[in-house]
C-alpha cells in the first residue's frame, strides 16, 4: 500500500503490558502520541490500494512521496513504511476504529491532567481529542479542541502541527471552504516561524492539487515554490523530492514542459534510506506518466526502464518499499506498450508482475488480482475472449471471498470491494460471450460486494478535507458501468422491466444519499433500496407524469475504455435504451441502435442555438427528435398539459427537449407539459421534500447584485461570463429589471446590488418559500464543486456560492429559480446526473429547480420569467407555468435560443 499501516491494524496487534494503568489509557496514549504516524483515518489506508470502490489515486500523484490524494480527498501523509501486514476485517473496521475514538474521548480529562506543563504533550492530547470528536462528526466541538492544539504545537516547533492544520482545514471543508484553502491563507497571515510556514504552505499546494481546479493551480505552484525556497540546504531527499512531485502535478495542466522540467531536475542521484528511495521511485513513475501523456514514449520507456533497472540493483531487492514499487512501474511500462498496440511485449510485462506480485506479501492478495485483471483486459484487446475470461475468474478466485453475505465481515474489507469489482468485470466478459445467466449472476454479486464496501468507506470520510458529498459520488462511480452491462444482459434474455429497475438502480445513487442524509438529520450511511416496478409504476401515478427514461450502453466499461488505446468508439454510446411509464402503469421499452457520436451531436445543437442565426438549429433539433421522441411518440399523451418527464443520462442531460422539432417543423413543447429529472427515485423523494416543507410564505428575490472580483488571472480558466477590465464580472442592469418586476408581483424588495451579498442572499433562502436569483453563473467543467453563483461581496464572503456551500443551506423552498447563464449545465461522468447547481439546490432542499442550458440575451429571459411568475401565481403548477412563458416568448422572439434553454426539475404541484 501507499502508506503506512491503518490505525486499526495497530490497535490490534497492541499487547501492552499492564504498568500501573488499564488498556483504556495504554490505546489513549499510543494514538496520542503516534497520530502523526498513523495518518487521518482508516478510509485513507482502504483507497490507497487504489481499489477501494474505484477511488484510486490520482494518476498525476501516484507515488510522489509526500501526498495521497485520492479522487478529490486529502489524506495526511505517512512518513514510515513498515512491512506490509494484513488489512482489517470489516468488523474491526466498524467496531474497533469507533471503540478506539471513543476511548480517546473518554480518557481526555485524564490525559489533559497528566500531560500537566509538558505544553507539547498537551499539544498532543488537544490534538488527539479533536480528531477524535472530528471522527464522530462533532465539529463544533472538534474545532476548538484542534485550535487548541495548534496554538500549542505551534509554539513548541513540534511537527504534529501539520497534522492539526490538516484536520482543522478538514473541518473548514465541511463548512464550504473547499479543502480549508481559505482557512490555511488566513495562517499565512500570521506571525509564523519558518517551519510554521513551510508547513502551512504545503498543506495549500496540496489543497490547491486536492481542488482539482485547473483555473486555480497557479495559487498552488505560487505556494510550492514559496515552500522550496524555505527549505534548507540539508533537507532529507525525500522531502525535497516530495515538493518537486507536488509543484509537477499543480504544472503539468498549463506547463506540461516545465513539469517534466521539474521533475528531471528534482531526480536525487543518490538514495541512502527506504524514504528517499520511494521518493526516487515516485518521481520516476510521475516523469513516465506526464512523458506518456505528450506521447514521447520513447523517453517514457527509458525512464521506467532505468528504474525498474535501479531496483534490481537495490542492495535488498526483496524488501516490501522494492518489491511493490518494481510492481507498480512494470505496470506502467506495460501501459505503455499497450498505448502502442504491442500486445506481446505488454503481455510479457504483465507476466513478469505476476510472478513478482506472488512474492510481495502473500495475505495481502490485491497485487496478484489486480494484475490478472491487467492480463485480461489485454487478452480482451487481442480477441482472446476466453482467455480473458479465464484470467478474470482467476482475479476473484484469488481474493478467496465468498458470495455470502454473512461471511464479509470476518473478511478484509480491501479484498472485499476488490472482489466486488473483479466479479463486475467479469460479468462484462462474460456478456460479450453471450453467456447471459452466468453474466447477470456475477454482475449482481459484483454489486452486492461493492455496495458492502462502500458503507464502511462513506461511514469514515469525517476526517477528511473533502465533502461527504463528494467521496459518494466517487465511490458510486465503478458500478455505473455494471449496472449498464446488467442492462444489457436483461435485454437479452428479453426481460426489459428488470433491466428498467437496473437502470434505475445505477443512477443518482449520491444524491439520494445526501436527500436521506438530509431527512434523517445525519451524515452515516444510509442503504438505498432500489425501487421495486409497482413502487416505480406508483411514482408514475402518484406524479400524475408519464415517465420517459433514457439508457445509454456502451460497448466497453469505463476500465476498458480508458486503457490508453487509440479506440475512440469505445467512448462512444452503441445503444438507447428508452422506457415508457404510463400514469395507469403501463411499461413500453424501446430498444435504438446509435450509428453516430451522439453527443457530438447534442454539442453541434448547442453551439447552433448559441449561435442566434435565425433557425440554423432546425436540423440539430430534428435529428435528436428522430432519436429520442420518435419512437415513443405514441406512447406519449395527447393532451398538450398533462406531464411528461425526462430521465436522461449522460449527455442527454443538455438535450433542449422543449424545442425538439418533428419533420414537420412542430416542437414537443407544443405537444407537452414537459420536466426533467435525474432519476425516478429522486422525483419521490423530491415529492416527500416538498410534503415536509416547513411552511414559507414570502420570497427571495436577487438581481444584479454588486459584481465580485475574479481572483487573478483565473477569470481566463473559466467558463463563464467575461470579466470587466479589473477582473470583476460585468453588471447585468437586464437582471436587475427582471428581479424589480418579479418582486412586484410578490410584492416584496428584492436584494440589488450592494444589498445582494453573499450571506444576506443566504438569509433570505433559507426563509423563503420561493426563491428567484438572477446573477452569474460560473461553471467549473471539472468535478471541482467549485462552479458558484456571484453575489455582492463582503470582507467575510467573496461573493461566490459555491456548491460545497449551497450544499450546506437548510433550504425550505418549494421552488428555486436560477436565471443565470448555464445553470443546469455541470460535470458528467459519474452516473449521478449533472453535478453542478441544479443538483445542489435538491439536495440543500428545494422541491423543484429551473435552470438553464445555455445564456440567454436580457430581454427574453426577462420575458419568459415575468409570464413564468403570473402563471405561477395564478394557479398553474411550475411546469405549466414554465411551458405557457416559454410558448409566449418564442411568439415573441421566435429562435429557439431565446426560449428554450429552461428546464424544471423536482416535484411541482
């Protein structure tokens, strides 16, 4: 693994002698004082095998000595690496971790008192405390207890302050400050000693790589390099060389050059210890990635070569630190060969891994099954369909994990949700050989395993400087594609209402855990039942909506798609999947071959109705109707009010199905009253959220509030409305007008200008029954969950909410209008909807949501929102209202760009 042993394998294997004082007080004592090497949590030392539910390492970090990040969650690095031992059971994982932490907060009175004057000491305790209070989510009180701590270790030079920075930055996080950035600024701005400052600038290159925010790395590569200069002449290799892998990965995006520059420089010649030999080894991988990725192979093969050729030279080629780094770069020089279609010497490779995997650690069982899975995807490229079928079976065979349920929690959680995985894989091998009952079996267990795995990994995410939010949607991700598979296998064995529930099952699986995370008032895991046909069938009725759900299956699963080879139809959906649910409950499917890039064309549909020339887009529009209308057209109502709603997927979600036109020049919001929704489930949920609402009367209404600063030349990174001269976004007078107007009609002040900042916005919000905003809307393409909307800012708010912070607000809104450019539009790609402003709002409790696919000129919007409102407020439910705004502005302004860029979600009345 990655990192040092997990917390609970130490406790363990604790056999302290009694000396005067029972065990409680020997475990309180030993995390004291060696939290700083164990690291922040067991759900860390999980994904660090890069197995744990998909969330691996990120591929530009893999290695570097000095970080983990894990797909957006920060973990705190270990500097030890001791021989590997065997991984904790699932029940010491959700017993004896929690037993643990208990324990610490238990003992702290007595621990505080003993530490007595020793103020590092008593830096320690505080600091154990917090993060023990922290783990159970009690914030409020682990936010002192960690200041408390960093005051002391500070004042003592007492490297464990990095650790209390860390865990403070995490609690920040869970307020909205994204990875505590903001948090670990304002300590720059304190009288800090040179080690202080190394490690609070640190801490922020590592926050600005964990953001993921390509716009903001410039801030990160400004904080390395501050941090390089403070290090002294004699500091160990590997913490030199950790800085080096940091300031590479927060340049490769805009300077790929100078991050191979970096890298090559920062290459220590020699390596005297274990630590600077990973550091040696983790610099090489990341030069081989980032020359892989600008296709200068040859240099790549050389480098990875020469490591491989360091380690055979390793005085102890056996060790663990040798063994499993040799592991990992074979594996990425059998990469590399696979990119260039070289099947055999690739395979070859992989041969050689396999045998070395068999030495590494025999309890510890992924190396061995993760590079038969290797082997397998290479057989599959090479035609060989049986034999990769035979190397995958063997992949879960190894893991020795049985298909009971019962039998999991005595088994290592890590080979759990790796077997989970490999019997996923292998029911997609085992699809392409038409072997359809042995498929779907295996796909079902698959699930199960991963499902199991992810309670334990999502019910230990607290001590982390990442949302929960945003660890489900990453852990959800891997059984996208399984359920897609099931789909197909169902279809197959011509059983398309069991293939309807699997697809409902493999969609917006986060965000329903954040909307019952939400009921119930807690942030533990809750288990998604999958809903049953009659409770879907009952949604479709109790909705009064004919439900329309679309699936697209792809020839390859995402693991196989992104296997570096030059296939781009494997990126590219082969099939739709289209079911039809009546509000009397009657099923229709449809099956549709797709001969074309499907989201090219959603794309080229787009950029027409941008574009405002007249009725170019008729074509675009027309296609996608053929598509996606045409053949349930008749399965659709007559009645042009009753509802019709949407469940797309993938780039469907961008689809104007308002304006979709039939060959004869008619749009579908001429023939329905028409809604979107991410899922089934969510629209009944959504439902109860709106039966729950605490009652709210009045409304919130903000325009054209004072326009906030860009920060930097990050304004050029985004997309997103253009700055003014001095970075700061430009006025929407049009907004302004539209807020007046509508707050007319509810007779109430809207919030203009200076008077519409950041926290007064949220004020409103949270007391409002309806909630209209007319600002920008900046969009981060990236799964950054820093797209936001602008508000007036303030010395306390720099006038962007964000979606961490939307995702905060207890909203009571029965509807939430976002009149801002893009608004609905946000990163694809984990199976869970958009992830962007929409999502956010139905999440922080809004029944239904309007937002917009592109930006729509003043005028029209202004339009379609003062008719929206008086439908609104004259009896009309929202997609009703939505559709009359819509059919009066295209009478007016007649393109499709001016009119059909909005689109309600939720449920509406």
């Amino acid at each position: 693994m990655g990192g040092d042993r997990p917390l609970l394998a130490r406790l363990d294997r604790c056999h302290c002698p009694n000396q005067g004082y029972n065990r409680k007080e020997q475990l309180a004592e030993k995390i004291m004082k060696n939290w700083e090497r164990w690291g922040a949590s067991l759900l860390g030392a999980l994904l660090l095998t890069g197995q744990g539910g998909g969330l691996g390492l990120g591929e530009e970090l893999q290695g570097i000595e000095g970080i983990e990040n894990i797909e957006g969650v920060e973990n705190i690095q270990i500097l030890d690496r001791p021989q590997p031992q065997a991984t904790p059971t699932t029940q010491d994982v959700n017993e004896q971790t929690a037993a643990a932490y208990r324990i610490v907060i238990e003992m702290f009175p007595a621990q505080r008192a003993a530490a007595g004057d020793d103020g590092m000491l008593l830096g320690r305790v505080w600091l154990s405390y917090g993060i023990a209070l922290q783990y159970f989510g009690r914030f409020d009180e682990a936010r002192p207890a960690l200041e408390e701590a960093l005051g002391l270790l500070r004042q003592h030079q007492d490297f464990t302050e990095a650790s209390a920075l860390q865990q403070l930055a995490a609690i920040h996080a869970q307020g909205g400050d994204a990875y505590g950035l903001n948090f670990l600024t304002e300590q720059l701005r304190e009288n800090l000693t040179v080690q202080s400052r190394r490690m609070v600038l640190n801490a922020l290159g590592l926050g600005y790589l964990s953001l993921g925010d390509a716009g903001q790395f410039s801030r990160g590569v400004a904080m390395m390099q501050e941090y390089r200069r403070l290090l002294p002449a004699d500091s160990p290799v590997y913490e030199r060389t950790a800085a080096a892998g940091i300031l590479a990965a927060l340049q490769v995006y805009h300077d790929p050059t100078g991050a191979i520059a970096t890298l090559r420089e920062s290459l220590p010649t020699t390596t005297t210890t274990d630590l600077d030999l990973t550091a040696w080894i983790g610099i090489v991988q990341q030069l081989g990635r980032y020359l892989q990725r600008q296709q200068r192979y040859g240099e790549a093969i050389a480098i990875l070569e020469q490591g491989v050729q360091r380690l055979n030279d390793y005085p102890d080629p056996n060790a663990y630190v040798v063994q499993s780094n040799r592991w990992t770069m074979l594996d990425l020089l059998a990469d590399l060969h696979t990119n260039q279609r070289n099947f055999a010497q690739a395979t070859a490779i992989q041969q050689q891994r396999l045998t070395l995997a068999h030495t590494i650690h025999p309890a510890f069982k992924i190396h061995v099954a993760t590079t038969l899975e290797k082997l397998a995807q290479l057989a599959f490229w090479q035609g060989d369909l049986g034999g990769a079928i035979a190397y995958q079976q063997q992949a879960y065979d190894h893991l020795e994990i049985s298909r009971n349920p019962r039998t999991w929690p005595q088994a290592q959680v890590v080979h759990v949700i790796t077997a989970g995985l490999a019997l996923q894989h292998l029911g997609f091998l085992q699809s392409k050989a038409e072997q359809w009952a042995a498929a779907e079996t295996n796909l079902q267990d698959g699930l199960a395993m991963d499902n199991y795995g992810r309670r334990i990994l999502l019910d230990n995410t607290n001590l982390y400087a990442a949302t929960r939010d945003e660890v489900t949607i990453g852990s959800y991700s891997p059984s996208v594609d399984a359920h897609r598979t099931l789909q197909r296998v169902l279809m197959a064995q011509n059983r398309p209402t069991d293939a309807l529930v699997a697809s409902e099952a493999g969609r917006s699986r986060a965000l329903l855990q954040l909307l019952l995370n939400r009921q119930a008032g807690t942030n533990r895991y809750i288990d998604l039942e999958t809903p049953t046909l009659a409770e879907i069938q009952a949604i479709a009725r109790r909705e009064q909506t004919t439900l329309v759900q679309y699936s697209l299956i792809y020839d390859v699963p995402f693991n196989y798609r992104i296997a570096q080879l030059d296939e781009p139809r494997s990126e590219i959906p082969t099939q739709l999947l289209i079911w039809v649910i009546t509000p009397s409950g009657e099923i229709h499917h449809r099956t549709i071959a797709l001969e074309e890039d499907l989201a090219l064309l959603v794309e080229r549909t787009r950029n027409r109705l941008l574009s405002r020339r007249g009725r170019t887009a008729d074509e675009q529009l027309q296609q996608l109707h053929q598509l996606l209308i045409a053949p349930i057209a008749p399965l659709l109502p007559r009645d042009p009010t009753a509802r019709v709603t949407f469940i797309p997927q993938d780039m469907l979600f961008f689809v104007p199905f308002p304006a979709l036109q039939d060959p004869q020049g008619v749009s579908l919001i001429d023939r329905h009253t028409i809604l979107t929704a991410p899922s089934i489930q969510v629209l009944s949920l959504a439902r109860q959220v709106r039966s729950e609402l605490n009652p709210r009367t009045g409304a919130a209404i903000i325009g054209n509030p004072t326009m906030p600063l860009l920060p930097g030349g990050d304004a050029a990174n985004r997309d997103g409305p253009s700055p003014v001269g001095d970075h700061r976004l430009a006025p929407l007078p049009g907004a302004e007008l539209e807020a007046q107007a509508i707050a007319q009609l509810f007779q109430t002040t809207p919030l203009i200008g200076d008077a519409a900042t950041e926290p007064a916005a949220i004020a409103a919000m949270n007391n409002a029954r309806i909630i209209h905003l007319a600002t920008h809307g900046l969009l981060e393409p990236d799964l950054t969950y820093s797209s936001s909307l602008a508000f007036a800012p303030t010395p306390d708010s720099d006038g962007f909410l964000t979606l961490r912070e939307i995702n905060n607000l207890e909203l009571n809104a029965e509807l939430a209008i976002l009149s801002a450019c893009d608004t609905g539009r946000g990163w694809l790609g984990s199976g869970d909807g958009v992830i962007g402003l929409s999502r956010s709002f139905i999440g922080a409790g809004a029944a239904s949501v309007v937002v917009s696919l592109w930006a729509i000129p003043d005028q029209p919007t202004a339009t379609l929102m003062t008719e929206f409102y008086r439908q609104f407020n004259g009896g009309m439910d929202g997609a009703q209202a939505l559709r009359q705004a819509m059919l009066l502005t295209r009478d007016r302004y007649g393109d499709p760009g001016a009119w059909a860029a909005f689109t309600i979600t939720g449920a509406v009345d």
